[in-house]
C-alpha cells in the first residue's frame, strides 16, 4: 500500500485518508464487531464494506481493505493502519517523539525542545507527543522510536543510590 502510494505520488492523500479511516473505525466500535464476527463470512464482509465505504475512500484503500477482510486480518486493521502511517511519516523525514516531564512545558520550552530534537536528529520535522508523570521529579524523559533519553532527577537519584550501595566502607 504504501508503495503503491509512493509509486502514484498519492503519499499526502494517501495519508489523510488513512487517517480519517482510523477515525471512524474507532468511532464505530459495532462496525469492527460486524468484521470480527466468526458466523458471518468474508463475500459478507467484503459486501458489507464496498457498500459502506465505496466512493468515499479510494479504490486503492477500499481494495486494501477488503484483501484484509479475505486474509483474516481484520483484527490486525489497527496495526496495518499505523505501520503505514509511521512509514509514511520516515518517508516525509517526520520524527515522533514522546517527551515526559514532571510538570507541563511552556510553549516556548516545547519549541526549545522540538528545536534541539531537530538539531540533533536528521528529521525534517516532528510530531511531538508531551506527558507528564511527577514521579520523575524533574528533568525530562524523550522517546524516539526505541531511543530513549533519560535526563529525570528521579532516574539519576536511582544511580546515584546504586554507586552508593557499592561502596564498601
């Protein structure tokens, strides 16, 4: 699929519309039930989604789906949504980034941030995701794919307790 878009030039529709179907399929919970559903069968489905979503998707997303829905792999729809978004967005040199903090960032300490991530990084830009959680104290916890950057008070008074238990007195 995603190549197909790659090869069409149709990466930033392709992209949207994936979006807005995320969108209503979580939006619509009996609709995934319907899908799941062991005594209906796939023709049914597959029916079932022609008729729902023909003319308001591309033919291109709407014959994805249904090749899903024919494989069994309907429950996994979620999963292969975000797989292309997250190739999508390595393709367009957008980063995704989880920053934790103790307390919220200002607006220009959020702009601080995403400048050094992309000072530092060889994104184009990025989609940063900020949390807080008070247990670290202070610092900050940033999350880039499955690099992490631990700079939390909570984690260095961890270190600090662990040296001090090696020490022999």
């Amino acid at each position: 699929m995603f190549e197909l878009a790659v090869e069409e030039n149709k990466v930033d529709e392709m992209l949207d519309e994936i979006g807005q179907l995320q969108k209503i399929l979580k939006e619509n919970d009996d609709f995934g039930r319907l899908m799941t559903h062991p005594k209906i069968n796939k023709d049914e489905k597959c029916r079932v989604v022609t008729d729902v979503f023909k003319g308001r998707i591309s033919d291109e997303l709407l014959g994805f789906m249904t090749i899903i829905i024919s494989k069994d792999r309907y429950p996994e729809i979620e999963g292969i949504l975000e797989y292309f978004l997250t190739e999508v967005k390595k393709h367009k040199g957008i980063g995704v980034a989880t920053v934790t903090t103790a307390v919220p960032l200002r607006s220009e300490q959020c702009k601080k941030v995403e400048q050094r991530l992309l000072d530092t990084t060889d994104y184009k830009s990025m989609e940063i995701h900020y949390e807080q959680d008070a247990a670290l104290i202070g610092g900050m916890v940033i999350r880039i794919g499955d690099r992490v950057v631990d700079s939390s008070i909570s984690t260095k008074l961890n270190e600090l307790q662990k040296d001090l238990l090696k020490v022999q007195i």
